[in-house]
C-alpha cells in the first residue's frame, strides 16, 4: 500500500510541476499565441485521427513519437540528477515520457491499432533506460570542422543535443528513396536547429558585426547556407524519385528554412547577453509545426516579418550604447 501510495504521489508531483512549467510559458506567451497553440493542437490532433487509416500509418507514427522522445530524452540535462538523487528514477523516466505519448497512445488505441500503441509504450521504457553517454565528444571534432567558427550556437546545440542532429542526417539519407519518410527527418532536422538560438551571446560576439541589420543578414546567410548543404541532396533524391509530390518537398523545404529564419530573429527579438532566452519558446514552438501542417503555412512568414523589425529594435539598443 505504501509502495503504491509512493508512486501515485510521485506521478502527481510530477503532473504538477509540467502543468506548473506549462502554465508561466503559457502566460509568458499572452493570451493570443495561447490560443494559436490550443487551435493548432485540437487541429493536429484531428488530422492525425483522419490521417492514420492503415496499420502502416500507425506504426510510421509510433517510431515518430518514440524518436521523438528519444531526442527529448538525449537532450535533458537533468538525467545524472534523476539517476543519482531521486528514488526509482526509471519509473519517473518512463511515466513522464508515457504521459507525453498518451495523446497519440489513445488515438491508436480508439482506432483499433493496439500494436502501435504498445509499440509507444515498449518505446518509452526502452529510452528510459538508456543512460547518458559522452559518445558526442568523439563525433564533435568531425562535425566542428564542417561549421564556421562564428556559428557557435550550432557547435553549442550540437553538444547538448548529444549530436542528434547528425543521427537524423544519417536517417534521411538513407530514407532518402522513400516517400515522405524524408521529410520528417528534415523536420527534426529543423526543429533541433532552431532549438540552437536561444541563448544569448556576450555582447563582445554582438559587437563583431557592425550593426543590427549586418548582424541579421550574416546570422541568418551563414545558418540557411549550411542547412542547405548538409540537406539538399535527400530533397533532391526524393523529387527524382518521386515527381508525384515533388511540390510537397519543395514545400517543406521552404517551411524549414522559414523556421530556421524565424528562430534567429526571435532569438534576437528577445536577446539579452548571457541569459536564456525562454520568452520566445512558445512561439518558436507554433512556427517549428508549421512544415507539418498546410493551413499554418502563413505563420512563419507573419512571425518572420514581426520579428524582423523587433529584432532590429532590440539589437540597436546594445549597438547604440556601443557608439556611446
């Protein structure tokens, strides 16, 4: 009994904090983005139920979801604390991540497709057990030699991600040949880069570009220009390959580089030297959905164009001080 009592208190802590976390990034946001978030959600969620209508559909998005919470699980930073400091860590892991799936766990669930639910399940627990490792040290070198040293926020995001990012290159390559299947890759690609720009940089990196508008302008050249290199040539496969969708994949492309711009300028939007930049998280969240979904295909753009004229309003603040 006390056993159990330990464990549905455990579970209700944690529900409690994420509800708590949710709620200041909600309320951090404002009411409007809220809502976008809260439509775009039920609109998802909607899609996928009519989406998935064959058992291959289900088990496509039961390995999204558990390669999705394997990059969430590679990428936290409170993994030693959770194994050393906390009673029954792998409980804790494995009930948060089967939380975060419950969503599309029911879906498949109300749809009749019980194997790709517990597939999620399986999923979950395998990746709780899965222990931190420091294997990204041995890959970093290689992949530092192939950013500028000026695009810290990659080499930065890449360590913290534990090179996840090289792991989804290497799976879009190699899914290159089917339909679709690359996409989502590139996708992941996108969001995990667009997760790089939210931390601000000393003002002594801000105060090697000559202004706001040059800073920008190099910021977001450097970063499309080699997300393009290391991810045309799938894309390009994929349109020979398969001419039937070719504007699918001319689509999405553009929507990833969208993001990718729109990160960097919600990044300086709310810059601040040596902080974490957490204001704009939400909103970096509505835009990374929208190469997934056609109808919030204007908000990148929108969101782009705001936060253009925020982010030189901010900047110039820092550079006028500078001159001063």
């Amino acid at each position: 009994m006390n056993k159990q009592s330990s464990a549905f208190e455990m579970i209700s802590n944690l529900l409690f904090i994420r509800l708590q976390q949710l709620k200041r990034e909600l309320i951090s946001t404002g009411w409007f983005y809220s809502l976008i978030i809260l439509i775009i959600t039920g609109l998802l969620g909607f899609l996928l139920y009519h989406a998935v209508q064959k058992q291959i559909h289900s088990f496509y998005l039961a390995a999204l979801i558990i390669v999705a919470v394997y990059t969430i699980h590679n990428s936290r930073n409170d993994l030693q604390f959770i194994r050393q400091q906390l009673r029954n860590p792998f409980f804790l892991l494995t009930t948060e991540y089967i939380l975060l799936a419950l969503p599309v766990i029911f879906l498949l669930l109300l749809k009749g497709f019980f194997a790709a639910g517990c597939t999620i399940i399986t999923g979950c627990v395998l990746v709780a057990l899965i222990a931190p490792k420091n294997s990204v040290y041995l890959l970093f070198p290689k992949l530092a030699s192939w950013i500028p040293s000026e695009m810290f926020e990659w080499m930065s995001g890449i360590r913290k991600t534990k090179g996840v990012v090289a792991v989804f290159i290497i799976v879009m390559y190699a899914t290159s040949f089917l339909k679709f299947i690359p996409l989502i890759f590139l996708w992941l690609i996108t969001i995990t880069i667009a997760g790089f720009y939210q931390f601000g940089e000393p003002l002594t990196l801000l105060y090697l570009h000559e202004n706001a508008k040059r800073l920008l302008s190099n910021k977001i050249k450097s970063a499309l220009s080699l997300f393009v290199k290391i991810s045309i040539i799938p894309v390009l496969v994929n349109i020979f390959l398969h001419p039937d969708i070719w504007w699918v994949d001319l689509m999405v492309y553009t929507l990833c580089l969208l993001v990718i711009t729109c990160a960097i300028l919600i990044k300086y939007a709310v810059y601040r030297p040596n902080e974490r930049l957490t204001a704009g998280s939400i909103l970096l969240s509505v835009v990374c959905i929208s190469p997934t979904l056609p109808f919030t295909i204007p908000i990148p753009v929108v969101v782009a164009a705001m936060k253009y004229k925020s982010a030189i309003q901010n900047l110039e603040n820092y550079f006028h001080d500078q001159n001063h």
